[in-house]
C-alpha cells in the first residue's frame, strides 16, 4: 500500500494522506475541484507546487488546469503565510472611511511596504481584501477570522500589538 | 410554567465585529452570579447596525427594551437596572416597545416582508421560524400545480434582487419549458459588490425563508438539484445556511419525497472561492463546474443550457425570501406594493457618512431622500451630503439635486446608475469624488476575467488616466479620452461585470464634471482627498499651541513654542493627516 509514488514526492506523508482524506470525500461529486482545493488549503496552510500537482494526478487533470482554477480565485494561496492572518477591509464603506490609513498604520508598525506581505519573523501576513459585508462597522480589519470593526489608525495599531503580546514578541 | 424573562443578542456579523460575543459573555457571567432566572439567546441582523451591539431585555411587567451601543462594561448596570430593579436604564435605551424613542422611526418608515423575521427570531431554530409562517408557502405550494405556482409569481410582478431586475415569473417559464434530463436550481448568494451585505444579513438572520422559496421554485421548474453558491469570505452564512437545510431534512420540508408528495430535492452548498466575476450567471455556473469562473457567451441562456449542459435557474437570496412571502400571503398583497413597474420593496444597506447606517428595507418608488434622511436620518457629524453611490461598483453617483428620484429599477437605469443588489454609499463633502470613481475602477480592474479585451485592458486604460487625474498630471483632453474608453468597454464586453464598469465614472463624469476639471486645469482636488494635490497649514486664529499636534507628527515637520501657534514646514510634511486627526481646535486645515 505504502508505496510511495513520484508525484507529491516533497508532500510528507501525513500532508499526503490529509489530502486523500479531501479527496475521498469529494470523490463521488461532480466538478469537485474549487472544494478540494479549499479543503487542501485549510489542512496545508497554502497551496504549494507539490499539493497541486498531486491533486492534478489524482482528479485526472493536467496541472496547467489546477494552477488556472488555483490562481483564478482569489481565496487560494500559492505561498505559506504568517502565523497570524491581518485582512484589512477595502469595501466602499471602509474606504470612505479611511481603509488606506489602516494600511498605513498597520503596515508602518509591522514594518511591511503599505501593500501588505509577510514579516520576516514569519508571525504576520497583512493583505487588503475587498468588503468582508461588515460596512456599518467601518473601517474594519479581521485578524485570524476575528473582526475588529470601527478602527482608526491608533485603535488598528492596538489590535495588533495585542497579538504581538500574545506571542510574546 | 410562567414565561421567562429573557435577554436576547445581536450576534450576526456586525454585531460579532462590534464585541457581541464578549457582551454575551458578560450577560452570562453575570446573570449565572447574580443566580438569576433569565434565558439567553441569540437573534440575526436586527438592522440597527449603526448602534452595535444590540441586546433586548424582555422582562415581566415592563416593555420589552432594545439597548443598543452596549459594551461588556456596561452589563453589570444593564442587568442591576433592568432585571434586578425592574427599571429601564435609559442613557443606553434605543427602542422600547409601543413607545417612540428618538431612534425609533428608523424602523417605523420601512416595510418588512424579506427582513419579516430578520432580528426577531433565533436563525438556528426551525422552530422559531416556523411559530411565524415558516414553510406554510411550501404547503401551499405543493397543493398547487407548478404553473399554477409561475403564475402566481409572475403576477405578483417581483424581479430578480440581483441587481438586473428580470421578471422571476418569466425566467422560471423558461426553465420551466426547457428540455432536460435534469434541472437545476441555483440560488446566486456570491455578494459580491463592495458596500452590500443584505444577502448575508438575510442569509444569517433566517435562513429558512430563503430555503423555502428555492424549494418552492425547484418543484415550480422541476428542478431535481439545488445549489447555494455563497461566498466562503460569509462563514456564519455558510454554518446557519448548513444547519438550516440539516434542519428542513429532518422536518420533512427537503430530501425525498417533501411532506409526503412525490417530490424530492437536493440542496448542496457551494463556496465560492472570491472571484466577483461569479455573481454573473454563466461564470457562476462554470465555478459550480469546477473551472475558472469566466463567462460564456449567451445564448444558450442557463434556462435552456446551464450547468452541465442542463436547464438551470439561477436567482438571488433576496428573491428567493420574497417568494416564500409571496406563496404564503398571495401575489395580490405583494403588489399592492411598490409601483408600476417595480413592486415590493428592497432591502439596502446604508452605509458611509450615513448617520444611521444599518439594514433598511423600503417599498419600491420610495424617494432617496427618504431613504437616506428619514431611515437613514442624515449625514453623520452634521456634515454636508454630497452624492449616494448605488450599484456597487456596476453603479453610479447621485448628487442631491436627484434625491428626489424614487427608488425603483427603471428611474435609476434613467439616470445612469442602477438599482443593483443593495448597497447604499452615502459620501459628503470629504469624498472625491474623482477619487470615489478611481476606487471603483480599481475594483472592476482587478476583477475583471481577461476574456474580453475591451474590459480588461479598457479598465486598465480608465485607471491609468483617474490616477495621474488624482495625481494632478491629467491633461484636458482626459474626460473625453474616459468617455470614449467608457462606451468601447461597455460595447465590447461579454458580461454584465465589463458592461457596467465604466458607470461610476460616466456618472462621476456627468455629475461632478466640476470636480474633474478642478483636478485636471487648477490641479486642486475640492474634498482634500486627493494626497498629492493638498498641502497641510494650522490656522494661527484657532491654534491654541496645545502642542499635541507636533509631539504626534512621525515627520518632525511641526514646530511652534507652547501656548504659541504652531506652524508646518510644508516640505517636511509627508501628508499622513494624523495631524488633522489629532487636532481639537480643528485648527489644521487643507489647500
């Protein structure tokens, strides 16, 4: 059974078997590929090279159709991310209400460009994503799933050092 | 057994983002100390987002109260005043019942029929829905013939809440006469536009009404299979969408053989995976697919060849909740609302310098101005309206002198903008307007698919040109470069993303041409908005040399002796505002 097969040669063995699990239980459903890559996404973090090209093998397609649907969406990610996930909200509402200075702020005390990325210590990825549907609590961020709504920039660089805190930076 | 009383809590999206679950915690913690008698429970979108977090106290003997603005700290008084003392504890009092209250009319101007349940009930109790007519449209419904059911919703004369407005009756006909082996039924709850959050609120806050109307339009179509396509970034619309249908299963309203007959249907949920180009009927159906959600040219239309191939309908969450109404209460009763061409009402989201900001639905033909200065009551800080932005980034820009202009699909198409699926940005005089349509540009630029080249490289074209506009290096033949571009991308494009892009600027164009021609000949942008076009001054009348303006400055471009006005050194400034935030005396001010 163990045999191990070239494709998904640098998955591990349990990200491999995580993935099985994903397939298996879309198996029987028709044009499965956007969930198993979702389920694929939640279990690994990202999408690396090797997870995509082992989905492709699996589900009978070619990797060029995998790496089309992957970076069609907006939600997969090709590249590990930090520990800590910053999505600054920039909805109409937010952007009225001063989403860019939240970027500023958030940004300027990590030390990343205003256009979001991941810190070195590899603790924080801020990205700018577009209307979360929380505009009465502009501007808003959500900060590994949990929202943190009528900000400025003093109370946007708070929410942050709190999880620095947190972690002890 | 004696009714007990009860605290119920706001817990959708927003009211989580407020604090909601911290105040819940709190409610908890100290009703459990204080050993009393109490149920707790959650409610959706009670519509009073302005005034998150929401909780309402119904004790024996007093009215039942809706607290609003409330925060874990104030609970401990909530509960002494409220429960314990038997009092209203009026600084933090929003509604109370059978009463007016200053904030009380927000909820009196609008006519509920999708938001019926929205707030009132818990959306994770079948039961709760069902104690207020939940699934009685469904009985109805399978006691009728299917085209008995078209008829009925095509008399009823509601349209697709989507933004397009097509016919629903219609669009089922052609479902209904296509040919299939199989046939489908999608409900489209992929919210997309930047500034709209009805479906979620829907979606979060009952649940069920909108399962029973899709129920209801599979078995009027025939449709074997349904689908909700919902976007993953609406994880608690997903979990309570989840429940819901586990819920309807075990009740009999969905599964095999529904309440007996010998109709059976499937609901599977889908996540969408972000790409806003999948609120577009064939691009949603080829991510159903499990491609690359780029649209197919139509004909076929997804009534004849949809998903797989097969006859697919394809309606938003908002028309689905106001199916199930209409089934339950009658076509009739329904159009007896709204106007000629548009009946019902809408749900908006108010959302900007609005000062109510919050969920809001309307009968159709009510006026924007009562929209945004009744329900919405005004403009926030006693600012100045300047224009309501509608149809999210497919839409355009009103300014007052239209506020007049009804609410309903045809007076908005007439002007340039549209109805859309909801959202309502109102902007005041801090707004660029050239800025505003930038953003929107910038929006649909980055969304668009790249199969039509006019909208993706037209878009791309029409961004470059508001950025160098906003820049200050526009050049007067600009405006009419962006028109022209306008009308090639609307003209040469597939869908409706590409064919509606270009509103917000020819709205902006047609509107604020003043503001266009203030950026592009005096290199001034009137708001103060646009970063490269403004320089930062204190005015020495009003500075009163507190000094908090220098300390705060990360550019050191403030200096000035205390008690003394204060100056800015123009070219040290790097204009991040924080002083114009930070000053009290409003003393900062911009050129």
């Amino acid at each position: 059974m163990a045999t191990v097969t070239k494709v998904g040669k640098g998955l591990t063995e349990s990200e491999r078997k995580k993935i099985d699990k994903i397939l298996k239980k879309y198996s029987k459903q028709k044009g499965a590929l956007i969930p198993v890559l979702q389920g694929a996404q939640a279990e690994l973090g990202y999408l690396s090279e090797e997870a995509l090209s082992y989905i492709a093998k699996s589900t009978g397609r070619t990797l060029s159709q995998v790496y089309g649907v992957a970076t069609f969406y907006k939600q997969f990610r090709l590249q590990p991310i930090g520990k800590h996930l910053v999505r600054i909200c920039h909805g109409t509402a937010c952007h009225v209400g001063g989403a860019e200075d939240i970027d500023a702020s958030v940004c300027g005390h990590l030390g990343l460009p205003v256009d979001g990325g991941t810190t070195g210590d590899g603790e924080f990825t801020v990205e700018k994503v577009v209307c979360v549907g929380a505009c009465s609590l502009a501007p808003i961020m959500i900060v590994d799933g949990i929202a943190h709504g009528r900000l400025d920039s003093e109370k946007a660089r708070n929410v942050i050092k709190k999880y620095q805190k947190k972690q002890g930076i | 057994m004696a009714e007990r009383d009860k605290v119920t809590i706001g817990l959708a999206t927003c009211g989580i983002a407020a604090g909601g679950i911290a105040v819940r915690d709190e409610i908890e913690n100290e009703i459990r100390r204080r050993k009393l008698d109490v149920a707790i429970a959650e409610t959706g979108c009670i519509g009073y987002c302005f005034a998150e977090v929401l909780v309402e106290v119904e004790k024996k003997g007093l009215p039942k109260v809706t607290y609003g603005n409330v925060t874990p700290s104030d609970v401990p008084d909530l509960i002494e005043t409220h429960l314990v003392q038997g009092r209203i504890l009026q600084n933090k009092v929003l509604l109370i019942e059978g009463k007016k209250t200053p904030e009380s009319d927000f909820l009196e101007r609008q006519t509920r029929i999708v938001l019926r349940n929205c707030g009132i009930i818990n959306p994770e109790s079948i039961d709760d829905y069902i104690a207020r007519g939940g699934y009685e449209g469904l009985k109805k419904a399978l006691k009728m013939k299917p085209e008995e059911i078209r008829k009925e919703v095509l008399e009823s004369g509601l349209r697709g809440r989507g933004g397009a407005g097509f016919p629903t009756g219609q669009k089922w006909e052609f479902c209904s006469r296509a040919e299939g082996k199989e046939k489908y039924i999608v409900c489209n709850a992929d919210e997309g536009d930047p500034g709209a959050f009805m479906d979620r609120s829907v979606l979060e806050g009952d649940p069920h009404a909108v399962i029973e109307g899709m129920i209801i339009g599979a078995y009027a179509i025939g449709a074997t299979c349904g689908y909700i396509y919902c976007r993953a970034e609406y994880p608690l619309a997903l979990r309570r969408l989840r429940i819901a249908i586990e819920q309807a299963k075990e009740r009999g309203f969905l599964g095999k053989n529904i309440l007996g007959s010998s109709y059976s249907l499937d609901i599977i949920v889908k996540e969408g995976a972000g790409a806003f180009v999948c609120g577009e009927e064939t691009a949603l159906i080829a991510s159903i697919e499990g491609e690359r959600g780029m649209p197919r040219p139509r004909p076929p239309f997804p009534a004849n060849k949809g998903i797989w191939g097969m006859p697919t309908n394809i309606n938003n969450v908002e028309t689905f909740a106001n199916v199930s109404w209409i089934i339950r209460e009658g076509a009739k009763k329904f159009a007896s609302f709204g106007t000629e061409g548009s009946k019902g009402t809408k749900v908006f989201c108010l959302t900007g310098k609005v000062r109510r900001g919050g969920l809001a639905e309307v009968e159709m033909g009510t006026t924007l101005r009562e929209v945004i200065f009744g329900v919405g009551g005004g403009i926030k800080e006693g600012r100045n309206f300047k224009a309501v932005q509608t149809g999210g980034p497919s839409g355009g820009c009103l300014p007052s002198s239209l506020l007049d202009t009804p609410v309903d699909y045809d007076s908005l198409t007439a002007l340039g903008a549209i109805m859309g699926s909801g959202g309502m940005v109102i902007v005041d005089d801090t707004t660029c307007m050239v800025d505003l349509a930038k953003y929107f540009l910038t929006f649909t630029q980055m969304e668009s698919c790249g199969k039509c080249i006019p909208c993706r490289l037209g878009t791309k074209r029409m961004l470059e040109i508001l950025t160098r506009i906003c820049q200050g290096k526009g050049e007067p033949e600009d405006m009419d470069r962006l028109r022209n571009l306008a009308l090639d991308v609307k003209e040469g494009s597939l869908c409706a993303l590409g064919g509606t892009a270009p509103n917000p600027v020819l709205t902006t164009l047609r509107y604020f041409e003043d503001e266009y021609r203030a950026h592009i000949f005096e290199k001034k942008c009137p708001a103060g908005a646009c970063t490269d076009l403004v320089t930062f001054h204190i005015d020495p009348e009003k500075c009163t040399g507190c000094g908090v303006c220098a300390r705060n400055c990360p550019a050191d471009a403030i200096s000035g002796e205390k008690k003394k006005p204060h100056v800015i050194d123009v070219n040290a400034c790097i204009k991040c505002r924080e002083c114009l935030r930070r000053c009290r005396f409003g003393a900062v001010y911009t050129v």
